[in-house]
C-alpha cells in the first residue's frame, strides 16, 4: 500500500515565522504535490515536483517555495507565514504519467 | 478560471436511496476523470474513474457517467450508507499531463 506521511498533523505559527512542511512517499513516485484545501475553494495546487530538484508553479505558488533534494521527500516552505496562509495542507504522489494521486493526511496549519 | 466545477457544495441523501454528485468541466482536452472521497482529518483517496473514450464505468455501489458532449459527469452511489458521508472532489487531467484539476468538492451527508 502507497504511503504519503506528512511530518505534521497540526502546527501553529506566528506571523512573519518561516515554516517548513515536509512529506515522505515510499512508492518511488516520481511525482510529488502539494494543495490546500479551503471550504468552497477545493483543492488547489500550490507547487509539483516531476523530479529531484525540478520544480513546477502550480496555481497558487506565491508566498511558498518548494525544495525536492531526494526523491522520496518534499518540502513546501512558507517564507514568511501570514495568515491568510492558515490552511489545510495535503501531499501527494503519483507515477510520472499522472492520474491517481495518493495523499498524505494533510497538515492543519494556523498563522496567528 | 475554474476548469472543474461542482456547483453543489453540500447534498443530503437518506440511507438506502441514491446519491447523485455532479461535475462540470471547461476544457475539451481533458482525457481522464477521477472522483476522491474525504473525510474530516484524512487525505482525499481514490474512489472511482472513466476514460473519455466509455460513457460509463461502474464499481460496486458506485457508478461514473461521462456526458462529453455536455462535459458533465457525476457520481451515482446506491444505495447509499451513513459510511458514504463525506466530502467528494471531482478530479480532470489531460493522460500524459501530470497535474490533476480539482473540483471545489460536495459534501454528502447520508441520513439515516
């Protein structure tokens, strides 16, 4: 069974803080994602990773950046929290042709 | 621009009856449809897909219908089960793209 393990299920930081999410999948997925879920906004894709230490803007990337150093883990960095940033976050993975993603349990953050 | 649409964000179904879940789309160059289920506290998992290329495609108590020329889909589930409470995301991608597109999600509460 595909697992995607998100270091954190619940954070609370500061305004201004940097904050790292982090996400390990032990599939060899080449692919890796990261969303947040917000009520009546869906999932939305802030940043993917098709491959170690190649990157794609999603539709939401401002205010994030990404790191992927191993294929197996991937990192969503918030420079500096701000509180509009309080979100769901959920990762994922999928084989490189895309189609079934697999999630992680998502990560509640809250910025104060 | 929301490519995937679900226009209904919550539904109430008694236990035993059918439940229908719909799903519009913009773009003609999707290929492939998924549908995920959430519940509160876990990731989205896969439940359901069609290809472009069926009108229809059925697993158990769940059923996927594909209208292309109307680009509509939905999610027919019967009979429904208080377990089948939970919010459904409606899922497109171009086969060969990587990046899935989410619907905003229905939450589907089954009454008993």
């Amino acid at each position: 069974d595909v697992k995607v393990t998100q270091s954190s299920r619940y954070l609370v930081k500061r305004t201004g803080e940097k904050v790292f999410l982090e996400c390990v999948q032990d599939m060899d997925h080449e692919n890796m994602f990261w969303y947040r879920q917000d009520p009546g906004l869906g999932l939305r894709l802030i940043y993917f990773s098709y491959d170690v230490k190649m990157k794609e803007k999603g539709d939401i990337p401002e205010g994030y950046s990404v790191s992927r150093e191993k294929k197996e883990r991937f990192s969503l960095i918030l420079e500096s929290a701000s509180t509009n940033q309080t979100s769901m976050y959920l990762c994922a993975s999928s084989f490189w042709d895309g189609g079934t993603l697999h999630f992680g349990n998502g990560t509640r953050l809250t910025v104060t | 621009d929301q490519q995937v649409k679900q226009n209904s964000p919550s539904l109430s179904v008694q236990e035993g009856r059918i439940s229908i879940l719909n799903c519009d789309y913009t773009n003609s160059m999707f290929d492939y449809f998924l549908w995920y289920k959430k519940y509160p506290a876990e990731g989205p998992t896969f439940l359901i897909s069609i290809s472009s290329i069926k009108d229809k495609n059925e697993d158990g108590r769940f059923t996927v219908f594909l209208n292309k020329s109307a680009k509509h889909l939905s999610l027919h589930i019967v009979p429904s089960q208080p377990g089948d409470s939970a919010v459904y995301f409606c899922a497109a991608i171009i086969q060969g793209a990587q990046k899935l597109v989410f619907g905003q999600g229905t939450r589907l509460t089954i009454n008993p």
